[in-house]
C-alpha cells in the first residue's frame, strides 16, 4: 500500500515506492523498444536513442497530443506537474497506452522555495532523486557548452586589446572583431537561485596585469534561462542543434553588427558538449506509467517546455501523450500554442487548465502565501465568495485556451480541506464559461483519484478542433508584442522603456530577426507584469523594458516589468532541510 499523503513527505512517499518500480528494461520493453533504442544509466533511469526511434516508426500513427497548463498560481505552484502525472496514472488505469513528457527541474527551485517539480503526493515522477539532483547531467551540458561561448568572448576580447591585427593573425589565425565591451548580450550561467551573481565585475587585474582578462561589467543568469537551454527543446536533430548553435548572438562590434558563436568558432565545441543531450530520459510514474523528462526551460523567463524531441517520440510510442507547459495559461501555454507548435507542426487535441481552491482563493481576495513561511489559516477555511471572485481569473485562461482553438479541461486538484461547495462553485463557473470540468484527487489517491479526469481528456480529444495560431509571422515584431498583451493578458497596450525602443526599431528593419519568433518575459504570478495585482486586472499597460536576440532558438524575448533571468534565494529555501543517511547513502527531505 502507497503511504497516505496527509501523513509523509513527498520523499518519504516517493522512497516507498521506488522498492517497487519497473526497470528501464521492463519499460523498455512494455514501450516496444528495440535493445539499441535505450540507453541505460543504471536500473531505474535511461536515454533513448531518439534518432533510432523516429526512423522505426516513422510511418506510425501519432497518439492524442494532450497540453497541461493551469490558471495563474500562488508562489507555491498549483500542481500541474502533479496534475500531470495524475492524469498518466488516470489513463493508465483505464488502460490506456499513455506516455508523459515534463521538464527536468534546475536545481534553483530544488534548493529554494518550489521543490524540484516531481509532482506530488501519489502523483510523483520517480526515481525522486536522480530526478531532482542532475539526472543523466543534460543541464551540466548546457552550463558548459553556454559558458563555453562566454570564454570564448572573453579571451577573444583579451587578446585584441592586447595584440595588434599582425600579431594576431601570426599567433592565431584570428581576424579582429572589434567586440563593443558595453554591447554584450550574453552573460554566464549558473544552476541555482543567486542574485549577487546578477551584476558583476570580471576580469579584474592581478598578479598577471592584462593577461587576466578583459575587464567589464557581466552578469549570471539561471542556467534554465540559457539560450542553450531554449535550442534543446526546439530542435528536431543533431544537424538542426549545430545550424542553431552557430546563430546565438553573444555581443556587438562597436558598429552595431552581431557576433555570433559561429564568429567566435566555437559553436562547434559547443554542440560537443550537448550530443548526448539531445536523447530524452525516460522515468516512471508512482504507478508504472512512462515519463519522458527533457529540458527544462522556465515559462516566465523562457520558453517554458519540454523538448519537441520528447513530444515527437512519445506521440509515436503511445496513444495518449501528456506534455506540460510552465505555469499558467497566458505564459507557459502561449509559448506552446505559438512557439512550440509552430516550430514542430504539431497540433494538439486538448489542453488542460490546471486551478486549485487555494489559487482561486488568492486572486480573490485571500491573503496572498509567502514562500517559506506558513499558509494562512483562510486556506483551510470555506469561502465560497472568495473561490467565485477568484474564478474571474480562471475564465480569463478558458479563453486562451479557446482562442487557439483548442478544446479546454479544467482539472480542479482537488485536496482534503476545500469543501464541496467551493468545489461546486468552480464546476459551475467553468462550464458557464465552455469547458470541460472534472475534479480529481490524484495527489491523495493517485491514478483512482484521476479517474473522472482521464475521462473528461478522453473526450475532448475525441471532438474535433479548429486549432490556430495568435499571429502570422509576417505581422511586425510590435503588432506581435502589443496581440500578445492585450489578447492574453488582458492589457491596455504596450509601453517601451530604456533600451526596448531603439531595440525595437532596429530589429524591425532587420529582416531575419524581424521574423523570429516571440518569447515573452514577465511575471508568473499575474496576469500583469506587476506580481502583486491578482485575478484579471484592468486598467493596465505592460511596459517592456528590454528586448533580447536568440538566433539561434528562434525568437527574440522581450523583457517586462521588473522580472529577472537570475531568481533569488529565499531566506527558508529548501536546501536547509535536504540531507544525506550516511548509512544507506539515500537523500532525504527532496519534494
């Protein structure tokens, strides 16, 4: 029997059950996998040979393509990664041939505040550990082939303040670039949550004068924000990595021009590091049901998916395939419905709208949870009111999910203290506003508890949909900016602060750049770049301060209100609780 939710932690719950988990080669084999399609790494965690795969079952039918997104959470999260795994465990328990594909978790959240993203209660993605704690070493890949392109700028630098253009073409072979030291776009990476990496000084002399480094301002960011981490999970194959590889554009001459990591040769040592990367990891469910993680992109500050790689394979493999977006509706599924299925031609059959009572709760009018401190006590307490104000802001994601024509299903995660008529309110509203509803109890009863969810999704994918993009391509990058803002957020329109302007202007009368895709940055706390306005909130603009180029993954990423590429430490993160037996060697206290 598994451990009752109310009474263990999630790594408690998860160590029981890992004494009885399939092998990878169970399965392996439960998957139809031929023996050269897995990889192993150990008994209970494997890559698969994605090439090997998509070239055996090229001609095989896809399986349902199904989206997991939610409403706009709390800072704790609503469960959506535990939404997900519920639902696997659901349609398993109805038999069906399903397949999940979620992000890895960076070790930021692991250490601070969020926990690593596993799911949950009898909804977890298991082995837990390996999970939280770097898994096959896909995002150790990333930091090394990002930082990588960071040396080689800097030593470049170095070495054309130090030598004059004869020198270096005798030493080196290397033309001058001419690197604008205040135009750098890119900074280094780091996978945890440091904010006095933010801003920094390198390169400062010492002991060895200028042959320390060229001294400047730089900068961290979290390794998930990395464009590296972007061009994982949008690239179809080897071949596409190395062409996308050689466009990231890591600083300006002091014309104006880009230089790229192709400029700086090194986007081929670059795509060394990421080879093996590029095959998914395959995992289980508490209850059995195969997991695909791959990449691990943030949605507030990124592109907020699981690869398209993993997508591709697990709707070859199964009938049903799950795949998660980062947080709510107007983020984490608006990078999926005009990013993610633009760039693999995919179209989904249903999406799933994620809303807890509690969330509900906050956006109307509950005191809002602070991370690491205790909920307050209205959480455990009935408010109908509340939940019915807070619902405004659970039709506004509906309604995204409608625009892209995509059958929504609100998945109430349900848990022990909201009461049925808090329940009965948002079943209510819900389907007022032309969705699906089903309550389920995953988190306390696992795939039993998915059973009338799993049943709503088998329906929707059963209907038929008008799926469509927000925007054409050719629309001007502005117009694209402003749809975005008012169509899914629910803005008054746009305003351009400090550099955006001229960043804007420059980009729209460059015709490559003009006509890549949009990646937004804002908050995901609200539906607004300010993270303290809950529900839907009118009346406002959403001022973009900064407008970021990634060539290489595709898009340009414009930067709003006050958001950064590198979260803080919390002042009760995680890490103060996680620890090791000495004894058996096991981690404790991961959730």
């Amino acid at each position: 029997m598994p451990l009752d939710p109310t009474k263990h932690a999630d790594w408690e719950i998860a160590e029981a059950a890992e004494k009885n988990m399939k092998t990878v080669y169970q399965l392996a084999e439960e998957l139809g996998l031929e023996k050269e399609e897995l990889l192993p790494h150990g008994h209970y965690v494997a890559k698969l040979d994605f090439r090997r795969i998509l070239n055996r079952l090229h001609d095989r039918p896809q399986g349902k393509y199904i989206d997991v997104t939610a409403i706009t959470p709390t800072p704790l999260g609503e469960g959506k990664s535990t939404s997900t795994m519920g639902l696997t465990q659901g349609l398993g328990k109805r038999g069906k041939n399903v397949i999940a594909a979620i992000r890895q978790p960076s070790g930021g959240p692991t250490m601070n505040i969020k926990g690593s993203a596993a799911g949950g209660g009898l909804s977890q993605c298991i082995p837990l550990t390996p999970f939280s704690l770097g898994l096959t070493g896909d995002i150790n890949a990333i930091m090394n082939a990002h930082n990588l392109a960071m040396v080689a700028l800097t030593a470049r630098m170095q070495h054309e303040r130090n030598y004059d253009d004869e020198t270096l073409q005798r030493l080196s072979k290397m033309r001058r670039l001419d690197i604008d030291p205040t135009n750098v776009e890119m900074g280094w990476i780091i996978d945890f949550c440091a904010q006095s990496l933010r801003n920094i000084i390198i390169g400062i002399p010492g002991v060895n004068g200028k042959y320390d480094g060229f001294m400047m301002q730089s900068k961290f960011a979290i390794a998930v924000s990395s464009e590296v981490m972007a061009i994982l999970s949008v690239a179809k194959d080897l071949k596409d990595m190395r062409e996308r590889m050689g466009k990231i554009v890591v600083a300006y001459d002091k014309k104006g021009n880009p230089i790229t990591t192709e400029d700086l040769e090194v986007a081929g040592a670059m795509t060394a590091w990421m080879v093996e990367a590029l095959n998914p990891n395959l995992m289980q469910t508490l209850e059995g049901q195969p997991v695909l993680v791959h990449a691990g992109p943030f949605a507030n500050i990124a592109i907020g998916q699981s690869s398209i790689i993993a997508d591709e394979v697990g709707l070859k493999l199964g009938d049903y395939h799950i795949t998660e977006s980062g947080f709510g509706a107007d983020i984490g599924f608006e990078k999926f419905w005009n990013l993610k299925c633009r760039f693999s031609g995919l179209k989904p059959n249903a999406a799933v709208v994620v809303a807890t009572i509690r969330a509900l709760k906050c956006h109307g009018g509950a005191p809002i949870p602070v991370p690491g401190k205790p909920m307050p006590k209205e959480y455990s307490e009935e408010n109908v009111e509340w939940v019915e104000k807070g619902c405004a802001n659970l039709v506004h994601h509906i309604q995204n999910v409608k625009k892209a024509g995509i059958n929504p299903v609100v998945c109430i995660n349900a848990f022990y203290t909201d009461t049925d008529d808090e329940i009965k309110a948002v079943r209510r509203i819900a389907e007022e506003a032309g969705a699906r509803v089903a309550v389920s109890r995953h988190w306390e009863k696992g795939g039993e508890g998915a059973l009338e969810f799993a049943d709503a999704v088998i329906d929707a994918c059963e209907e038929p949909n008008d799926f469509k993009f927000l925007y054409d391509m050719d629309m001007p990058l502005g117009q694209r900016i402003e749809k975005v803002a008012t169509e899914v957020y629910g803005a008054d329109g746009v305003d351009y602060v400090g550099d955006a302007p001229a960043k804007l202007a420059r980009m729209e009368k460059d015709p490559e750049i003009s006509k890549l895709g949009l990646c937004m940055v804002k908050t995901h706390l609200s539906l607004s770049d300010n993270p303290s306005l809950k529900g839907v909130p009118k009346g406002w603009r959403l001022q973009v301060r900064d407008i970021l180029t990634y060539g290489g993954a595709g898009f340009v990423v414009p930067v709003a209100g006050k958001i950064s590429l590198m979260p803080g430490t919390g002042s009760n993160p995680a890490f103060r609780r996680i620890d090791v037996d000495t004894e058996t060697g096991k981690v404790k206290g991961l959730f």
